[in-house]
C-alpha cells in the first residue's frame, strides 16, 4: 500500500502547452492484496475519511489494462470510474492502409473472444456498398451463421467460466474451459486457426467446410446439450451462487436506454431487443430461435440469459449443419470474380502454404488469369464511394461498423461501435452505492473485452 499525496506537475518552460495538472485530490492508496484492516489503519487517524482505491485487476481480461477508480467510505464504494485507453492498437488507422480484404485480418483481432462478429460487420459494410448483398451464396451465409453462434458458445462459455472464478466457483471456470476448447477444436478444423480466423470475406467464405466437418459439428451438439446441463446443477439454484450475483450490479431498463447498453445487459431488464430479430442479417430471419429475457436486471439475470442463449445457439447450429448437408459441392464466394478473394485454397501436405496442385492450377490457367489473380491479392477491388453502417447482434450486444468509401481498394475510414466500449460506461451506475466486494460481480457481468474497448 502507498499513500500519497497531491501532487501538482510543474510546468515546461519549454512548452506553453504542458501546463500543471493535478493527478489526484486527495489521498490515494494503492491496493495490491492487503487486509482491509491495513487499508483502513492507513486513514485511521485522518478527518478526511474518504479513500480513493486504484481497483484490479480483478477479471481476466482487465489485467493491465483496465484501472478502476473506486472512493469508498468503509466499505462501500461512493463513486466508480473507470480508466481505459492503456490497450490501444491501432486497429482502425492500419486498416486505412490495407486493401478492404486484407482488413479482415486486423478487425477480427479486436474482441479476441468474438472474432467473427467483427469480421461479419465489416464484410457486410463492404458488400453494402459493393451492392452484392443480395448475390451472397446461400452456403456461405449458412456458414456465416454457423460461425457466428459457435462463436457466441464460446465467449459465454469464457464470461460465465471467468465470472465465476472471481468469486470462487472454480468448478464453474474449468468445465467452462473444457467446453471452450471443443468450439476452438471445430475453429481449428473449419477455418485453420483457433482465433484470428479472417474466415468471412468480402462476397462469402474463404474456402468450403473440409470433409467430416458436420459429423464433428453433431457430435459438439449432442454433447453440448449434456454439458450445459451441469452449469444449471451447479449455479442456477445454488444458494451461495444466488447470494452474489442476485441485486448485485443493478441496472434497469431507462439505466440501459440512456447509456445505450445492449446485449445481455439490456436482456436482463426484460427488453427482447437481440437485432438478429429485430433487424435481422445472414437470413437469420429463417432459422427458429427464441431471446431469452429476465426482468431481475441484475447480475444474476445476466448470467442466465447468456446460459439460456447457448441453448438457443445450439438449436440454430443443428439448423445449420441440416442445411449445409443439402448444399454439398455449392458456391461459398460471390460469382463475381473482379470481388471474389481466390478461395478453395488447397494446403500443402506439411500444413503450411498451398499445395503444388493448386499452385499449378493457377499458373497453368492462362496468363490472363495469373495477372488478374496477382493484382487481386496485392491491389485489391475498388468499392464506389459512399458510406454504410452495418450491425451484427456479437456476444456482447450491438456490434456495428461505419465503413466510408472514396472509391479507392482502400478504406477511407472504418470506425466500430464496440458494445464493451459502451456497456462499460454502466460500471458506475452498477457499483455506486454497492460493496467493493460487488464491484468485480458486476464489471464479470458486463463481460467487457479491452480489446474492443481500447481498439
């Protein structure tokens, strides 16, 4: 623990514009894992009974990246802030200087646990104005779906694996990991990388599902429907589980219109706003599915919700492979081969690079065809100008990306509105008149990923 006191920068003579600044008002201690009794002996003798705590990291995705402001008066916690900006990547203006298909491999880094939805907003900003969205094949928007709900699987799994490690249900985060790892596996075999795929392109898919892929997929299924099972047992009724989640981290329906909270969050408060209904893309409007809702608006509910929306995933997955098992040997890539990526790309025997046939394949072709496939891959298309915005409903609510043209094969800009960026601002709201004990609830029950946040 440290105590310091305020401290006032001095001014560079040299530049007019680095004036002072204080850094704090007041006393700051920093806690690192002491007793609270320590804590509080530090200001016992002190009128100012006010202590300001640098929080963290507590949750596993904030670890050095994410500061909590906490005053506390004893216990509980008087105003909540949060300090961000400690990730940023440069996600954003590096896709300024790619082509629009090579963006791809950058946005899909930034929720490194939804991947997917990023590159689904993207791509469809890109078709948008390309006007092919209706000249997707019917296998790759089946296959975008696909993805997309194994996806939204695998990140509750994390958020309810990592929730309930922070308050001490470690049975909870191990079977969470295991059940992770079956997802990441199916990643692995459908697109070649566990993460950071940049699987879902400009006009479609990267290449076809490889052989035995749907058997693999029913069998996660079946087993899935097993597992979940064990969550229910060990959390939804367990009376200590219930005792720190329930009235924690509460945040009603006009808290989350006001602020512009989505996702589980805004579910919890009884509103069925989910945009793969209300809006919906990739032809979800033709799969059955429900959206879960709660009206607890607390933590409690926001753990079900995700728990209760892994099951409706699974029921959209099997829709899935039902239909991928008629469209054998169908398109993935948009028609059009000024657009299309050059997909059905065949590896190499050692995993590594693409194989002597399909090398031979498009050398052997014409020279016409060499040179086109060349300026392709290293120039890119050109998109007309203009501008879209798109949205996905990710894990984490609305995902959406503003994508602006000037008719170059570059972006002229591309901004995303991230929902962890968002629903973060709801930490004060949530924890402000709280305990300091439910201030790591309730930051577990946003489920923010800095990744997106700091972009």
């Amino acid at each position: 623990m440290s105590d310091q006191t305020t401290y006032t920068s001095a001014p560079n003579a040299e530049d007019p514009y680095a004036t002072g600044q204080d850094t704090s008002a007041g006393r700051v201690f920093t806690v690192t894992g002491q007793d609270w009794d320590t804590v509080v002996a530090g200001v016992a003798d002190s009128a100012d009974e006010r202590v300001v705590v640098n929080m963290g990291p507590q949750h596993p995705s904030t670890h050095g990246v994410l500061r909590l402001i906490l005053e506390l008066d004893g216990e509980t916690v008087t105003e909540a802030r949060c300090g961000i900006g400690y990730l940023h990547t440069g996600i954003e203006k590096n896709m300024e200087f790619r082509p629009w298909t090579q963006g791809v491999t950058f946005c899909t880094r930034m929720d490194y646990l939804a991947p997917f939805s990023y590159e689904a907003a993207y791509v469809r900003g890109i078709e948008r104005l390309l006007g092919i969205e209706d000249e997707i094949p019917e296998k790759a928007q089946v296959m975008r779906v696909l993805l997309l709900e194994l996806n939204r699987l695998s990140s509750h799994l994390v958020a309810i694996a990592t929730g309930g490690m922070e308050i001490g249900a470690l049975t909870v985060m191990t079977i969470g990991f295991r059940e992770r790892e079956l997802v990441l596996d199916l990643f692995e075999l459908i697109t070649g990388l566990r993460m950071n795929h940049a699987f879902i392109r400009p006009g479609g898919v990267s290449q076809d599902l490889p052989p035995g892929a749907l058997e693999e997929i029913r069998g996660f299924i079946t087993l899935m429907r097993k597992r979940l099972k064990e969550y229910a047992a060990l959390c939804n009724e367990n009376p200590i589980f219930k005792g720190r989640l329930e009235n924690v981290g509460y945040l009603d329906l006009a808290g989350c219109l006001a602020l512009g909270v989505t996702g589980p969050t805004l579910r919890a408060t009884g509103y069925p706003w989910d945009l793969r209904k209300t809006q919906p893309y990739f032809g979800y409007e033709s799969y059955e599915f429900d959206v879960p809702t709660r009206d607890t608006c607390d933590s409690y509910g926001r753990f079900r919700i995700r728990l209760d929306e892994m099951h409706e995933s699974l029921r959209i997955v099997e829709q899935c492979a039902d239909r991928l098992a008629g469209l054998d040997d169908a398109p993935v890539m948009v028609a059009d081969r000024k657009i299309a990526w050059p997909s059905q790309l065949a590896i190499g025997n050692d995993g590594m690079g693409n194989s002597l046939d399909h090398i031979r394949h498009i050398m052997g072709e014409s020279m016409e065809a060499l040179i086109h496939h060349f300026k392709l891959v290293t120039e890119g298309f050109r998109v007309p100008a203009g501008q879209a915005y798109t949205a996905v409903e990710s894990p984490r609510g609305e995902l959406a990306c503003h994508v602006v043209s000037d008719g170059g094969t570059r972006p002229y800009r591309a901004h995303f509105r991230d929902p962890s960026f968002t629903n973060l601002q709801a930490t004060s709201v949530m924890c402000e008149g709280g305990m300091v004990a439910d201030v790591v609830v309730a930051v577990a029950s946003i489920d923010p990923v800095m990744g997106g946040v700091d972009r």
